[in-house]
C-alpha cells in the first residue's frame, strides 16, 4: 500500500510540475536534463573563450541554434525554471574546461534593480547558485551593478570595454580576499563583462577569478 502511495504521490507531481526540454520544450522526465533528440545535438567539447584580462571562460554550448533558444527562452520568456537543467550542463563544462579545480566562492555578474524588477530575477544568479549547489560550493553575492548601461550587444566591440566601466562595485571585500572565486554568467561576446567583474574582484585581493557561462559566442 506504501509503495502505491509513493507511486501515486509521483504521478501527481509529474502531472502538478511538468518538466521540459529547455532546448524544443518537449515534455520529459524530471530525472533528465533534456530530450534525447537535443541531447544528441550537444557539442562534444566545451568552448574555451577568454574574457578581459585573459581569465579563462568555460561554456557548455555556442550561441547559435537550440542553445541560444534555450538562453533566450530563460532570459526573456519567464523560463527561469529551466535554471537547474541549464547549470547541469555549465557545471559539467567546468569540470571539463578547469580539469576538477576547486573554488572557494561561486558569484554571478549582477544586474541592475530595474532590470531585477521588471525581469523578475537574475538569469546568471539563477544559473551561479545551481551550479553552486550542484559542486558543493558555497554561492556568493559578492558584487552589485549601480549603474545603467547601454546593451552590450547592440554596441560595437570597441565601446563595449568603455560601457561597463564604473558599473560594478564589491559588496564585501572580506568575502572575496584570498578566494579562488567562479564566476557565472549567461554568455560571454566580447568577453568585456566578465572581464570587468574579474578585474574588480581582483582589486580586492582575490587569488584567481575563472568564469563560465552557458553560451559563448564563436568569433571566427
């Protein structure tokens, strides 16, 4: 009888929180990550990007095709639920890309309050915060954006670099001092951003800032 409960209790939240393939939103398991059609279309190696400063980026997939409906999708279309299924695939290329390196701190490039308001929620401090709970390592808000700016895709490279200066600040420089720090974002252009972030945190005194992200876009 228990174990007909347990059955049923199963099919009811398989029924109340259906999970899909955040690729073609196909409908499929809890367990999975992704349907075996978009599975099959994954890269067979990360990419390896580097942002400013010459800090090593790690990304599961390139920005193009089905990975980059995906980031859209999550970004724009109030998909944040596809959060952990997303950091699956960044954690792995972590591993991949860093060879099993530990960190001490998990971050995530921040956003502006507006933009959290009218979004609803950071796509990358989603993202950070599962892959921190998917490695074991704690996750922290060691930045905070107190500037708008303009969009970084809708510039050319050469104003990218100047866009994003004097947009961040720590939050707290003890969390950062001494620390091998991971930090995450969406997807990494220019590679400005990320490399902004690093250079702050780098200020304070951090041993080593890596990143990743779940997309980066192929410059040929």
């Amino acid at each position: 009888m228990t174990d007909f409960i347990e059955k049923l209790k199963n099919a009811a939240a398989e029924f109340l929180f259906t999970v899909r393939c955040p690729y073609c939103s196909k409908v499929i398991k809890r367990s999975e990550y992704a349907c075996c059609e978009c599975k099959n279309k994954f890269p067979e190696t990360s990419v390896k990007e580097y942002a400013v400063g010459g800090h090593i980026c790690a990304a599961p997939f390139p920005y193009e095709g089905i990975f980059k409906n995906a980031l859209y999708a999550f970004k724009f279309k109030c998909r944040g639920g596809y959060s952990k299924q997303l950091a699956f695939m960044i954690v792995q290329s972590v591993n991949e890309v860093y060879n099993g390196e530990h960190f001490d701190i998990i971050t995530c490039v921040p956003i502006h309050k507006k933009a959290l308001k009218q979004r609803g929620y950071n796509q990358s401090e989603l993202l950070a915060r599962d892959c921190a709970n998917i490695m074991g390592v704690p996750f922290v808000q060691t930045l905070e954006k107190i500037k708008e700016n303009k969009i970084q895709h809708n510039l050319k490279s050469n104003e990218r670099a100047q866009n994003v200066k004097g947009v961040y600040r720590i939050i707290d420089k003890k969390a950062v001092d001494g620390k091998k720090v991971l930090i995450i974002d969406d997807v990494i252009t220019t590679g400005n951003t990320l490399g902004e972030c690093a250079r702050i945190l780098m200020k304070y005194n951090c041993k080593k800032v890596s990143c990743a992200t779940l997309c980066a876009v192929i410059i040929k």
